[in-house]
C-alpha cells in the first residue's frame, strides 16, 4: 500500500463513525425518534459525536493523502494521524459525559483542541509545500 498512514487513519475513522451512528441509533430507538433530536441531551451529544466526526475527518484523510503522497516526513504524519485519531476519541467521550453547566468535559476539550492542531498543521504544512516545491 503507497499511503499507509492516509489508509489507517482513514480507516479508523470508518469505524469510529460505524461506532458513534451505532450510538446515534441506539438513541433514537430508545426515543422512538426517527427524526430530529427532541430536544433530549443524550441523542442530542451522540448525534453530534457523530456529525463532528464527519465533518472533520475527510478533510485530514484528503491532507494526509496529499502530503504523502508528495512523500512529506512519514514520522511526523504518523504523529498528527495519532494526533487526530486520540483527539475524535476524546471528543466523542466528552461528549457522552456528564455535563455540569456552563463547562465542557475535559476530554471534548482536548479533542478541540487537538483537532484544531492537527487541522492548523496539515493545512500549513500542505501550503508550505506547495509554495516551496510546486512553484
């Protein structure tokens, strides 16, 4: 395989959304809610566990393809995957967890923020090497 660390983390993201629609379901048969979120804090949290993990995973699958593919630091784009990948986890647990008012979980937090990193990093990273190799 030419993109071992776009594949894995590309593929771990598969599950992890396999996981977090799973817990969506579960919700929604619990409620009997076919649509919407009735205004309940648990299908609510696993709705948008899931969402979350949509939207910001293809993104980092496309920038690590790109940047392996233009054969950028392979060590350094296995630490942003992991990066990534232990930021949607810790997303996805401070999302499920007890809420008290006004502050986040710990675990949602660091998973914002090390989606924001990773995110910050590829996108910086790609635009570098465009600059500097591709003109």
């Amino acid at each position: 395989m030419t993109l071992p660390v776009t594949a894995f983390v590309g593929a771990v993201c598969a599950l992890l959304l396999l996981f977090t629609a799973m817990l969506t379901v579960r919700q929604r048969l619990r409620l009997k809610a076919a649509f919407g979120d009735h205004g309940d804090a648990k299908l609510i949290a696993a709705s948008r566990s899931h969402g979350n993990l949509a939207e910001h995973a293809p993104i980092v699958v496309i920038l690590l393809g790109l940047l392996e593919t233009a054969r950028a630091n392979h060590m350094a784009l296995m630490v942003i995957g992991a990066l990534f990948l232990i930021g949607r986890v810790a997303h996805i647990i401070g999302l499920h967890a007890v809420i008290e008012p006004g502050k986040p979980p710990v675990p949602r937090q660091i998973g914002v923020m090390a989606t924001w990193v990773t995110l910050l990093t590829l996108g910086g990273w790609t635009l570098w090497i465009l600059a500097t190799v591709n003109l």
